[in-house]
C-alpha cells in the first residue's frame, strides 16, 4: 500500500512542533504555579494566564490534529477564528463530546476511564468556565471597570472562588480542614490547608490534561496525535508535572 503523503507542509510541521511545546510549558507553568500558590489573590492574573492561554492552545491543536486526520488539511486562520476563537467552554465541550464518540467506538479502554473521570470531576467544569471568561475579556475586568464599562458578567476572580468552594465540598478531607483551621487553627495550619487546595485544584486541570494526551497516544487524533500526545505529555514538561491524576 502506498503510504499517505503527509497532509502538511515542512513548515506547518515546524508549527506544530512549536505550539506543542507553547502548550504544554504554559500549562506546566500554571500548575506549578498553582501548586505552589499560597494566596491565590497574590498569584491569580499568572495562574489565569498562563493555564487561559495553555488550555487554548492544547484544545486548537487536538481539535486541530482531529480536522486534519478527518479532513487532510489543517483548518485555515479564519476557519479556527470563526469556529472556535477565544471559547475555551465550547472547545473543551466539542472536543469531549468527540472523545466520548470515539472511546464507544473503540470499546472500553485506557482512554474510556480518564474520560469518564474528567465527566465526573466537579471542578473541571468551573475552572474551564473561569479561564474561558478570563481569555475573552475577564483579563481587562477592572479595566474595563476604570473605564467606566463594567463588563457584565461575572468578576474571573468571582468565578475562581465558585470552583475553589466545589473542590472543598467535593472533597470531604477538605471540607474536615477547613472546618478545623479556617478562622480557629494556627496560621501556619491554615497555610497548609491552602496548598493543599490549590493541588488539588491543579490536579483536575492535569487530569483534563492527561486526558487528552493520552488520547493522543492512542490514536484520538490520527498519525500526528501519537507524537503530540508524547510531546505534550505533563511529565515531559520542563520542569516535570507530577499529580495523583496521572496514572
């Protein structure tokens, strides 16, 4: 059998190359930085950054690597504008909707399991909900609120609290201590308590994540998603990312 000529160019094969690397170190930054955070006010605009910003480009380019595999061409600047834009929400949304279709298809499977965890994860979806609103305008809140044109919705750091709340009542370890030091425990318990947290807020975006490469890895997104799925795995990130969601 003659085999498929690749379906890009030399130089859209380099731009794959370099988006990959963009997404998986701004994710593995976000994390870090997440993981590490003590006061998440102090830290909030580099974690909404950095993980807004990582989120996108991971879904454009497994969405992207789907539309090439069915299609044999990469969507163009315009088709990738008009379809998907800043909308990480509709995004995550078409892309799982995707996953779901295909681990059926293939039959219960590696895959099928970090699917159906990020489904049942809670957090996921109002941390997705958060970064989606900071990548479209929630990064200008209160610049726009200078100006004297308040945005409508929602304040990212508003949005960033609904998930933190959903992580502790998820977690009844958490909901525990927080009812031990919040307000009565020392301080240095009470810091603890927030990294622990802020990890486990990190481990449903590393879930999310894993999720996707590993998809990758299994053929989710045709020849090119087995090595995107190496490429942007959490623990070939500089520096590595560990979480209890990688398994």
């Amino acid at each position: 059998m003659t085999p498929k000529p690749d379906a890009l160019t030399q130089q859209q094969g380099f731009a794959l190359l370099f988006e990959q690397e963009s997404a998986r170190q701004l994710l593995a930054h976000g994390v870090h930085t997440l993981q590490e955070a003590l006061y998440f006010s102090r830290d909030k605009d580099a974690v909404l950054t950095t993980l807004s910003i990582g989120v996108e480009k991971m879904l454009k380019v497994a969405l992207g690597l789907r539309a090439l595999d069915d299609a044999g061409a990469w969507p163009t600047k315009n088709e990738m504008s008009q379809s998907w834009g800043h909308k990480i929400d509709a995004m995550d949304a078409e892309l799982r909707n995707y996953l779901r279709t295909w681990t059926a298809a293939e039959g219960k499977s590696y895959v099928s399991t970090l699917v159906a965890a990020v489904d049942d994860d809670p957090v996921w979806p109002l941390l997705s909900r958060t970064l989606d609103a900071y990548g479209r305008s929630g990064r200008f809140y209160y610049l726009d609120t200078l100006g004297s044109q308040p945005q409508e919705w929602e304040s990212p750091s508003d949005m960033w609290d609904e998930a933190e709340r959903a992580c502790i009542e998820h977690h009844a370890d958490l909901s525990a201590r927080e009812r031990e030091v919040v307000g009565t425990g020392p301080i240095d318990a009470l810091d603890e308590y927030l990294r622990v947290v802020h990890g486990r807020l990190a481990d449903s975006v590393v879930g999310w994540w894993h999720m996707i490469v590993r998809a990758g890895m299994h053929g989710a997104f045709g020849p090119h998603g087995k090595a995107f799925g190496f490429e942007t795995e959490p623990r070939n990130a500089f520096p590595p990312v560990t979480s209890p969601r990688i398994i």
